[in-house]
C-alpha cells in the first residue's frame, strides 16, 4: 500500500539489512523491482539512498538463486520465484521507528526555539514583565472597559475614559457567540508567557514555512531565528508593540498555506491559510496584515505566471481561487471586529474625517479621505539608512540603546563643564542616532550571516520563487523609504487602497525581514542538495563572495565618507551654546568671549558627537566582516571537504544566532524586566487622583496637564473620564476640537465638556494638584437658544465667542431634526440618571418644549436615541455633542449604543469560524484517512 514501510530481508548468509521504502498502491501483488521501488526511497539521506538502491538491485540480480523475503504481513504470498511473508508486528515497529526518526528534527527544532527563548527572557519565568511604555498607555486606555467587565460580565462597546468618550473597538471586545477559529492559536504557544511565546512563535511559524518549501529542517533553524531575532522584534516588544509582533509571528504561516494551496493540496492549504489567517487578522495590526498580503500578492503573481510557462495555468486559478476563498473565510472569523472598526476608521484621523474645509482645516494630521502625507511620512527610512539592514550601528543605533560605554569624546566635552560622567554618557547616547527619522528606539538588522546567505540566494537559487522574495525585498525597501522615496511612495499613497490609512513607512521593513532568511535558506539547500559539480557550484561560490565583497566595499567607503551629521544637530549645538553662554555671564551682558567660547564649546560637542557616531559605525563595521569572513570561511571548507554538512550546518546555526542574539540583547535584556508592581507604579493614583475619586458624583471629565501631552497621555484614563487620552483611532471630529479650541484653552468648551478638574503640577512642591472648575456644565442641560450655521467652519468658529450653556450651535443640514425652538420654562429641568457606557438614561421635566445638549460625543453610527421607549431624533451640536428637542412634560431619554456593523459582524464572525472549523476538521480526517490508508 502507499506509504508503507517494508522490511527487506536477504536469504543470503549473513546478509540482513533494514531499509524504509515505498511501493505504490495496487491491488494486485507486483514485483519490487527498480523501477517500482527507487522513485520511492527518500526517507534518509542521500547516503542511505545509494546504499538502499544498491541492495535492491543486488536482491533482484539474484532472485534466481536466492529466495528473497520481505517480512510485511501475516500471510506469504509468491510472486514467482520471490516469496513475501507478512507478519504485521514487524511493519508496526519498523513504522514506528522510522515515523521517530523523521520527527526527531523537528522535535529538536522546536526544542532549541523554546530553549533560546527562555533563556534569553527568562526573568519572564521569574514572573517578571518587560517595561513597555506603549502597554502602559494601553493600560490607562483599557482600564474602564475591563472594570466594567468585571462588574457587568462584558466588555462595553463605548469608553468614556478617553476623548469624551469614544468607540472601544480597538481597546477591548468580544463576541457574543464564544466560536472563534482564534482558539487553536493557542496551541502554538503552549501557554508560555509574554514575551517568550512571541519569539517562540515567530520562529515555529516560519520554521512551518521551510518544511513545506522541503528544505532542510537544519536550515529551517538557522532561517527561523534569523526571521524572529531580526533586532527589530525584540526592540518592538520593549517598546509595547505586541500586537505587532504578533502579527509578524503569523506571517509566515499565512505565506506557508498559500503556498501548501498552490502545490495542489487544497485540504491541507486551505486548513493552513485560513487558520493563520485569521489569528494574523485577529491581532487586529492591519497595517502588518496589509504587508503580508503585499508578499502574498506577489507570490501568487509569480506563481500564476510560472503556471502558464508550465502550461498549469488552469490549476493555478483554481489554486488562487481556492486561496482567495480561505483568505475570505479566515478573515470573515473576525468579521465582529473588522466591521465595526472599518466604519469606524471612516470617522477617525486616518479616515480623514473632518467639516473644516479650505483656510480653517489647519489640521496637520488629516488629508482628503486619510492621514496628511507629512504625518503618514513621519518615520521614513533614511535611502543610506538602508545599510543597518547588514550593519545595525551604521547610523547611532537607537535613543534607547547603549552603544556608547567609554571613550566618548562627547562625554569629555561634557564633563570638562561640570556635567557627571554617567549624565553624560546617557546624553550621548540619546544623541547617537543621526538618520532620516525623528527618532528611533533601534535599527532594523537582518544579521550580517543572514544578509551573507541571501547574496548566496541569489546565486543558487533558481526559478520563479527566488523572483518572489526578491520582489519583497526590494518593495519592502521601497516603501520604507517613505518619503526619501516620494516620486513612488507619493504616488502609492494617492492610490494605492487603503494605504494612505497606515503611518510609519519603515514599518515595511518586515518585508525584507521576511524574504532575507528564506531566500538564504532556500539558497544555502541548493548548494547543499543540488547536485551539481565542484566546478560549478565553486564558479557560484565565488561570484557570492565577490557581490559580498561589494557591499563591503560600499559600507567601508560610506564610514569613510559620510559626515555623521544628525537633522536635530544644528538645535541641539545652539541650545548648549545658550546654556553655556547663561552660565558664562551670570546674569550679566555677555561679552564677545563668552560668546566665542560658548560658540566654540557648541561646535565641539558635535564634532565629538559625530566622532562617536562614527566610532560606534567602526565597531559595527569590524563586527559584520568578521561575521561574515567567518561563514565565508566555513562554506569554503565545507566545498573544499574538510567537514562534514552538519558541521557546517551546526556552526551556521551558532554563528548567525549569535549574531542577532547579541545585537538584540542591546534593547532587550534583563534590565529590560520589572517586577509587575513596579510596572504599574507610574499608573498608581496620586494625591491628586485620589482627591478627585472622593468626589460623590463621578458623571464628570478630567484634563490632566501634569505630565506632557495630555491628548498623547492616557494616564488619567486609567482613573477618571478623561479630555484627553491616547489612542491611535481618535475621532477626527475631536482632533478638530483639540486642534481649534482645547489647545487654545477655551474655556467655554472644557465647560460643555463637563471637564471639573484640571490635574496641574505645583511649582513649588513639583507634586500634582486638582483644581476644581465650578463652572462646567454637567452632562446635560437645556439651552434657551439654537444658532444655526451653514457648515463646520462656521459652526467651529462660532465656539470661539457664543455662550454654549446657553445656545446650541446647529448646522443647517440638521434644521429638520430639530423640532421647534425651545419655548424658555424656568422650572424646566433634566438631570443624567445613570451611565453604563452603552446605555445613558436622562430625566427631564418641563411644561414646555425644550431642546437638550449633552455632554456625549456625537456618532451616529451607532447610538441611537428613545423618548419615553420610542425611537426618536438628535443631532449634531457644538461640533461634537449631541442635542435633540424634547416635548413638554415628564420624559424618559435614554441613548444605547447599539452599532448594526458590532450585531452584523458577530453573526458574520460565527458562520465563517464554523466554516473555518469545518474546513480544519476535515483536512485533518483526510489526512489521518490517507496515512491510514497508505500503511
């Protein structure tokens, strides 16, 4: 039967010999010969192959003398002069071991992915946690909606502790149909904790991608740690971007399916990519999904293109619409999140979202239908920057790194005016970086062993996969570039959909992170499984060494050459001139000396800071030849026969793991780790904090000016209702708001805001203080007067002078909405009865029509207002609140967040993770069935 496994035993004396091979399946006995016996034999490596083959060629050459017996079963049956007897307990051990043997290395992989793991973070198995500023702010962001878990049993759909209030969609939800495919993700961690299970699984997801591209699982773990230590993950996973990192995990395993589809076993790929795909999608960071669907769109061009030369184009449809459907599917299991957040994207900053138009837009953050290109661009990879990728200090590394440890000729300057050494040395080193970007926490590094096994990719690989990853390489770059690259990028942004919805262009860089180690691992297998001859594969080896050699070239001439100034240089020279010139004169009219020797004093702290940049370039730069002389060295001596391949195999392994492990424990390292007490300290409440928890009426906001930005800051969400906040999907309604009035302290609308306490920090004591704002609003009021407008414009401006405790501003387009004007009744009067987030309940008595403002953000997309339990209207006012008429007479309002897109997506979510289910089940029976039948 197919598949099977035989025990070949020779009548000749003193000759027994156990080999694994396979015979196709047939229902008549037919004779083992060469040529129904070889196409099978691979089980081993090539040594046992031989060796195998020439045993079967001896057996049949004397069938005619000897009585050959192959023990399968419990019967004998004759093939002429052949006799097979089957007895099956042999067949079941011979099985077992050989089924041992196969997994042996991928047991061994997944053993050295865990144990690199945990040693390299293992304070996070002393209970420890990695200090991650950005999981603080999501901390602040979360904290509400996970209180009203607790206490309600389910995440709300709406936070009021964070921009007046906002959608929770990309802080905290859940379905209400508990079936998400998301479940089996689990499995691939092993419940390991955070972060050792997100370098774990980065590396078993692509370790699955090598297995099914068939090469060898040595170089699957050389090309796995390679994809999950690149720098750039653990630099993410200290700064807090888990979702991303993630999402960057999956990756791989999305690609692994696609491919498992195109090879024709649609069960098997479809289980893969619809599986992966969904627990990629469900990290919910779109922006790494939108590039792994980059790769794959490439890959499935190229692949439908080689299709057609093949004369397969008919298959390769089929296998991308079979792909296509799965994609569908697995990302249809997040349907409950993805719908909802895409309607909400529409009304975000990155939608676009504003009523300001021609001169009163001035918001920097927001463009016609997306971000604005100067914000989207913001962190765009420098065009020589690039050059990190094999050399990661080539541009000062990070703010957050500690490249510099002595002799700094910064730090000399420096101390030499009184600054101590270890302020210094901390300066110097916030200082190092000199590229494109802002700012950077580290660089993006590929491993100089890596990028070494790339270039060799490109010589020995041939055919169209080899086309696709260069492709993704090369757009990988591209993109980054952002706007260093502006006549593509530009272009890209303006029509590439949904593109100009991400920020960040270096981002893109996980592309190449992507396509370097498998490019490499696909090309270090050719050369050793190839089969061609010295001659040849010593002509390629050579040219790989020449293009390295050329890149080397470029690098030493770029260290030589380049000028190592940093863009914020010239300000940071200016500012410790200043300083010293203050300190110089004493109070006094500085004389031209002191101004020369502050001038000299500012230019020789950055010519000693870029002495130091270029020293920590030097080091770098001594490091990646030595690397990669010494994997040059090994291929060499491996060609020349002086070892074996596992030898070469095992100190490739060594020597590019050690190469990224080290340069990554420059970010992330045990002073990375906290104690989760002192993690959260910063969020512990203040004396501030806690005088405003004493308040007994808790229906009001907070705007904390203690600690930097406070629409960048969502400390004050982790304990109040808060103006301010943190989040990437902010209302682009609200970024106008903040933009045009809460920036410019106005007053009137902090007050219709309900913003009863300003957190202020005390000059003289430098603690927190709340200070009490008699004058806000409250959450509701009925107001004496509409004004109308005819647009945004006007309505923004008119808040600069009208009085909103008094008068509602309403633009024209929702006059219809408004059912008469508000007749004035002196004992008229509303009042908030409870807020449960989704659910606000109001009171209201008057004798005569009124029209009531609250203090609640306006989105109709999804709150829906009721009078007296029937469905009735509102609108928009102020900009950003919401207003409604109100008849005479005693009244129940109550608004529930109800958004069809959650109630929609759900039902979406639950149908396809059943098709999701279905699909994985089955691919699993077809598979168990057709081993089974195949023993």
């Amino acid at each position: 039967m197919a598949g099977s496994l035989f025990l070949v035993k020779s009548s000749t004396p003193n000759q027994q010999f156990v080999t694994p091979f396979r015979i196709m399946a047939s229902t008549q006995p037919s004779m083992m010969t060469r040529d129904t016996i070889s196409p099978f034999i691979g089980l081993g490596d090539s040594k046992i192959t031989i060796d195998t083959r020439k045993q079967i060629l001896q057996m049949n050459a004397t069938r005619d003398k000897n009585r050959n017996i192959c023990i399968m079963g419990p019967k004998i049956c004759n093939y002429g002069q052949n006799t097979i007897i089957l007895p099956g307990i042999f067949t079941s051990q011979i099985m077992n071991r050989n089924l041992f043997k196969a997994a042996l290395p991928h047991i061994i992989a997944v053993g050295i992915f865990l144990i690199v793991a945990v040693v390299y973070c293992k304070p996070a198995l002393d209970g420890k946690v990695v200090f991650q500023h950005d999981m603080l702010g999501y901390k602040g962001m979360v904290q509400q909606s996970l209180e009203y878990k607790d206490k309600y049993g389910h995440f709300p759909l709406w936070t009021e502790s964070m921009f007046s209030g906002m959608p929770a969609y990309n802080i905290a939800m859940e379905a209400k149909y508990k079936l998400s495919i998301g479940y089996l993700s689990y499995v691939l961690t092993w419940g390991l904790p955070k972060p050792i299970s997100f370098f774990f699984l980065a590396c078993v997801c692509f370790y699955i991608l090598t297995q099914v591209l068939r090469i060898s699982p040595w170089i699957g773990i050389l090309s796995a740690m390679a994809y999950a230590w690149s720098t750039y993950d653990p630099i993410i996973v200290v700064v807090g971007h888990e979702t991303k990192m993630l999402a960057i995990a999956y990756a791989p395993g999305v690609i692994a399916g696609l491919l498992v589809i195109f090879r024709g076993r649609y069960l098997l790929g479809a289980a893969l990519l619809t599986s992966f795909f969904s627990f990629q999608v469900g990290t919910q960071h779109l922006q790494v999904v939108y590039y792994t669907l980059i790769s794959a769109g490439l890959l499935t061009l190229f692949f439908l293109v080689n299709s057609w030369q093949q004369g397969q184009l008919k298959n390769g449809l089929i296998g991308v619409g079979i792909a296509i459907i799965c994609g569908g599917i697995g990302f249809a299991t997040l349907a409950v999140a993805n719908l909802p957040v895409q309607e909400l994207a529409k009304e975000t900053m990155r939608g676009g979202r504003t009523e300001l138009t021609g001169a009163s837009n001035t918001n920097k953050y927001i463009s016609n239908n997306g971000l604005s290109k100067d914000y989207a661009f913001g962190w765009s990879y420098g065009i020589g920057e690039t050059l990190t990728l094999i050399a990661p200090e080539a541009f000062g590394g990070g703010s957050s790194g500690k490249e510099i440890t002595g002799n700094s000729k910064f730090v000399d300057k420096m101390t030499e005016v009184g600054v101590p050494e270890d302020n210094a040395l901390q300066m110097a080193n916030g200082y190092a970086y000199w590229g494109a970007q802002p700012f950077t926490n580290g660089p993006v590094y590929l491993g100089a062993v890596c990028c070494f096994l790339f270039f060799l990719g490109l010589v020995f690989v041939k055919g169209w996969q080899k086309w696709w990853l260069v492709s993704v390489a090369v757009v990988g770059i591209l993109l980054a570039w952002g706007k260093n690259f502006s006549a593509l990028n530009y272009f890209l942004f303006d029509h590439l959909p949904f593109y100009n919805k991400f920020r960040a262009p270096a981002m893109a860089l996980v592309l190449p992170q992507f396509a370097f180690p498998l490019l490499g691992a696909l090309g270090l297998n050719q050369l050793l499984t190839g089969g061609e001859s010295k001659e040849a594969v010593w002509k390629k080896f050579r040219k790989v060494v020449f293009i390295t050699a050329g890149v080397l070239v470029v690098l030493i001439g770029f260290y030589f050459m380049a000028d190592y100034k940093g863009v914020n240089d010239t300000g940071l020279r200016d500012n410790y001139s200043n300083a010293l010139l203050q300190q110089l004169a004493r109070g006094q009219q500085p004389t031209p000396e002191m101004q020369q020797q502050a001038r000299d004093f500012g230019n020789a702290i950055i010519k000693g800071l870029q002495s130091d940049r270029q020293s920590i370039f030097g080091g770098d730069l001594l490091r990646t030849f030595l690397l990669i002389a010494a994997a040059v060295v090994l291929v060499g001596l491996y060609l020349k026969d002086k070892f074996r391949q596992g030898i070469l195999l095992g100190a490739l392994i060594l020597l590019s793991s050690y190469d990224l492990l080290s340069v990554g424990r420059r970010y992330l390292n045990e002073e990375s780790f906290a104690e989760p007490a002192d993690f959260e300290a910063s969020l512990a409440p203040t004396a501030a904090d806690m005088k405003i928890k004493s308040d007994p009426d808790k229906n009001f906001r907070v705007f904390d000016q203690s600690a930097g930005d406070p629409f960048q800051d969502s400390r004050a969400s982790y304990h109040h209702n808060s103006v301010g906040g943190y989040s990437p999907a902010k209302l682009g309604l609200y970024q106008d708001l903040i933009e045009h009035q809460l920036t410019k302290g106005n007053m009137m609308v902090f007050n219709m805001l309900n913003t009863r306490y300003f957190i202020q920090r005390n000059p003289s004591t430098g603690q927190s203080d709340a200070m009490l704002n008699a004058n806000a609003f409250g959450p509701c009021w009925l107001v004496k007067n509409i004004h109308y407008v005819k647009d945004g414009n006007e309505e923004m401006k008119a808040l600069d002078s009208l009085n909103t405790r008094d008068t509602a501003i309403v633009q024209e387009k929702y006059r219809a909405l408004v059912k008469g004007e508000p007749v004035p009744d002196s004992s008229a009067s509303i009042k908030l009865i409870e807020n449960l987030n989704d659910k606000i309940t109001y009171k209201v008595s008057a004798r005569t029509n009124q029209f009531a403002v609250f203090s609640e953000v306006y989105y109709d997309k999804g709150w829906n207002v009721f009078l007296d339990g029937n469905k009735a209207d509102y609108c928009k006012v102020d900009y950003i609140l919401r207003g409604m008429s109100v008849p005479a007479g005693e009244h129940t309002i109550e608004f529930r967040f109800e958004p069809r897109s959650y109630e929609l997506g759900d039902i979406i979510g639950f149908s396809a993770s059943i098709l999701a289910y279905l699909i994985v089940i089955i691919a699993i029976v077809a598979e168990w069935r057709k081993r089974q039948t195949a023993k």
